[in-house]
C-alpha cells in the first residue's frame, strides 16, 4: 500500500490520511512504515527512470553530433545524400533493435546485478517486440547505444555508398551482431560478462559504458565495409610507384566543429547514464568519477593530437602547422577511450589515457592511408583503435575501491596497481579478440554478398 501525495502534501501526512481507523495502535504502525516505505520505493523508481530517459536523452541527441561530423567532412554535392543516410541509420536501428535486438541482448536480464545461477547464454531468448518488459525507460537508453554503434559505420563509407546498403547493415547491426557483443559482456548470463557468477578467470570483461561493446564493434564494422566498398573516385593513385593520397577535404569546418562539441556535450549521458539506477549512493560517486574523466580525456586528446601533428608537419615541412581536424579528432579519440573505464579510473589516469588516444589517432589514420583504406571522417581510428586502448586501459587503470562499488567482494584491479595481477588485463584482451572475432566473421561475409548483389556501391 502506497500514499498518493499532492504538490502541498507531505509522504507522512498522506500515508497517516490513509491510515484505517479500526486497526490497532501496533497495526497503524506498521501501515504507517509500510505505506512510508512503498511511497520511497515508487519515488526512487520514478527518479531511476527519469535519470535513463535524460540520459537517453543526451545520448541520441549525439546522432546530431554524428550528423554534422559527416556534413561538415562531405563535399557539398553529397551533404544532402550523407544527411538522409545518417537519418536511415537511427531508423534502421530503432526497427532492428525493437523487433530482436533487445531480446537478443538483454532478454529477461536485469543491467548491474550479479545472479546466484551460472548458466551461460548466447543470446537472450524472450522480450522480443518488447514483450512483458517493464523497463521501457532502460530499453531508450539502450537504443540510442544500439544506434551509436551503427552511425560510426555511415561516416566511413560516406560519399559511396547506396541507400539501400545504409538501412540494410544498420538494421542486422542492431537486430543481432551488436545485441550478442552486448549479452556476452554486459548482461549476468554472458560468458565474458563480470556480472555472472564465475567470471572469467575469476572477474570477467569490464566495460564500464562501451569503448569495447559500443566503439570496438561500429569500428570494426566500419573497417570491414570500407574495405569491402572500396575507395572514393581519384582518392589513391601512384605516381613513381610512390603511393599518393588525395586530400578531399569537407565543405565546412564550422560544422565539424558544432558536431564534436554536440558528441562532446552527449557524452556525459552515455557515460554518466551507464550507472543505470542514480539513487544507489555508490553509483552516484561513480557518475560523478565518470563526468569528470569524460571531460578531462578529451581535453587531453585534443592537446596531445594537436601537438604531435604539428611536430610530425614541422619534421616533415620545416613548418609547424596547427590542424583543427586532428585536434577534434583527438578529442573524440579521448572519448572513445575513456568510455570503458570513465567511473573507475582516477583524474590522472584519464589524463594519460586521452594524451595516448591522441598518439593513436594519429598512428591509425596514417595506416589507414598506407592500406588505401578510404574514411571519410576517420571514424576507424577514433572508434576502433582508440575503442581497442580504451578497454586494454581498464586492465591497466582500474582502481580496486571504484571497481568493489560495481562488484563489492570483487579484488579485480588495474595491472599498475596489482603488478603481480594481470587476470583482468588478460580478460580485457581476451574480450577484445572476441569482438574483433565475432564481426569479423558476421559481417565481412554480409558487406561481401552485398557488394555482390550490387547494393553497396
């Protein structure tokens, strides 16, 4: 029994209106506590939804960022084109993950709770079309992850690829290679998941808000249907027998830089939100360590991207030239890689953490162009490179205090603070092979039949 309270009205003068006048005075007591209680209990469930909802928020709010990343990096012949294909994306996901993918990935399980059986599942097996589920507000939030996934993959095939080929891999990309990346990591019936009641080697994968289920899969998504779909027209030619790449830079810087800051501002949802119930104390202290690391990450991949290209153009040209590009490519580096570990690393950790996804950047799309591997948007290194550091940092970083607020009675640790302890680095490796695995062999077979068939370029 629960108090329905006005605006005007307190919890205890609602519950003592509803109290029964024929009871005794120990029976009225007891109504009293218990009413008290179930009023707490709806409120806590209220604030809970109400957190995953804004969070949900902020985090499809980043297709917006996505979106502008990709126009501000097109030609402006093909910006109404790329605009329309991010759209098909957000759809495509929101169909693919609604009908299966949810069920496929979290069917029956609960997000943040160890179970006492350990039954290992492939996939989960019941709410499909969302049946009998009553967390609507969890699946939102899942969503927006599910189609965060699928837009990395529309920048680096911009420009080239049909429509069809668009609402086609999004909807498999939502509906079942991303839902059993996300069972076997984040739910308590997943073989790599820590949440299951023996872990692997004793503590599982941790992947705190994403850099390995959300970034590593869209990154190797993209990778493969890059590879598949080939490069843009005049892109790669040889003169001499000397590789050359041609620079097609996009129409507007201004909208690139509008689109970091948009995924910047998203961030904190999909970081802070992956805390999932705010009105646990500890989660609160969680979501606060992860606002903080997002920020300090990214600013530290801009520095550290910035820098280093302007050294490597000064080595090369004599001239030392700041690039804006690569700064606020390093910056959503710094995001990317922060993500798996945002609320249980400490400040100076995420600091080093975003200075070296700077670095990796760099090295990534350097690579890419020595493999004419055309991107537009560089969405490879950011998300698959900086993505692969940001879930190897947790088995580095990972602090055993944050880490027992997630798992109390867990020991697991970073390597730098347990030297002689590298279980969890190793299962941050071993998850990393799995997801790399797991795409590989779902999707270059699908982009293959595709560019086949004739729907993909």
């Amino acid at each position: 029994m629960s108090a329905t309270t006005s605006s005007s009205q307190s919890t205890f003068d609602a519950c003592l209106q509803s109290l029964s006048a024929n009871l005794t005075t120990d029976e009225q007591q007891t109504q009293m506590l218990r009413c008290i209680s179930n009023t707490i209990d709806e409120t806590k469930s209220g604030v809970d939804a109400f957190y995953l909802i804004y969070a949900a928020s902020l985090v499809f709010f980043m297709q917006a960022g996505f979106a502008m990343v990709c126009a501000g990096s097109v030609r402006l012949k093909n910006l109404q084109n790329t605009m329309l294909k991010n759209l098909l994306d957000a759809c495509g996901a929101a169909l693919g993950f609604y009908t299966v993918g949810y069920a496929f990935a979290w069917g029956s399980s609960y997000p943040g709770i160890k179970v006492d059986n350990d039954e290992l599942t492939f996939a989960g097996l019941s709410n499909f079309f969302l049946s009998d589920l009553d967390q609507k507000a969890f699946w939102l939030f899942q969503f927006s992850f599910a189609a965060t996934s699928a837009t990395i993959v529309a920048g680096a095939l911009a420009e080239r690829s049909q429509m069809l080929a668009y609402l086609l891999y999004s909807t498999a990309l939502t509906a079942f290679v991303y839902p059993i990346v996300v069972h076997s990591i984040w739910t308590p019936n997943g073989f790599l998941s820590s949440f299951n009641a023996n872990p692997l080697l004793g503590i599982g994968v941790i992947d705190y808000a994403g850099s390995l289920v959300v970034h590593v899969t869209g990154g190797q998504t993209a990778l493969i249907a890059a590879h598949v779909l080939g490069a843009r027209k005049g892109r790669f030619h040889e003169i001499d027998g000397r590789r050359i790449a041609k620079d097609f830079p996009g129409h507007s810087i201004a909208l690139k830089m509008l689109g970091v800051f948009i995924l910047w501002f998203g961030w904190y949802g999909f970081n802070a939100g992956s805390v999932y119930y705010i009105t646990v104390k500890s989660n609160a202290v969680l979501a606060q360590n992860a606002v903080v690391n997002t920020t300090l990450s990214a600013a530290a991949g801009c520095i550290s991207a910035l820098l280093a290209k302007a050294w490597l153009s000064e080595r090369q040209t004599g001239e030392a030239t700041f690039s804006l590009t690569d700064a606020l490519w390093g910056c959503l580096s710094g995001l990317v890689s922060v993500t798996g570990g945002c609320a249980i690393i400490d400040s100076w950790a995420s600091i080093v953490i975003g200075l070296i996804s700077g670095l990796i950047y760099l090295w990534g799309s350097n690579l890419l162009v020595k493999m004419q591997v055309d991107d537009a948007v560089d969405a490879i290194p950011i998300h698959l490179c900086s993505g692969v550091w940001g879930a190897l940092s947790v088995g580095l970083f990972a602090v055993p205090e944050y880490v027992q607020l997630i798992h109390p009675g867990v020991t697991a640790a970073g390597w730098f603070y347990k030297i002689n302890d590298g279980r969890l680095l190793a299962c941050q490796v071993i998850g990393i092979l799995f997801v790399l695995g797991w795409v590989t062999v779902l999707m270059l077979p699908f982009f293959g039949l595709l560019h086949y068939l004739g729907w993909l370029r």
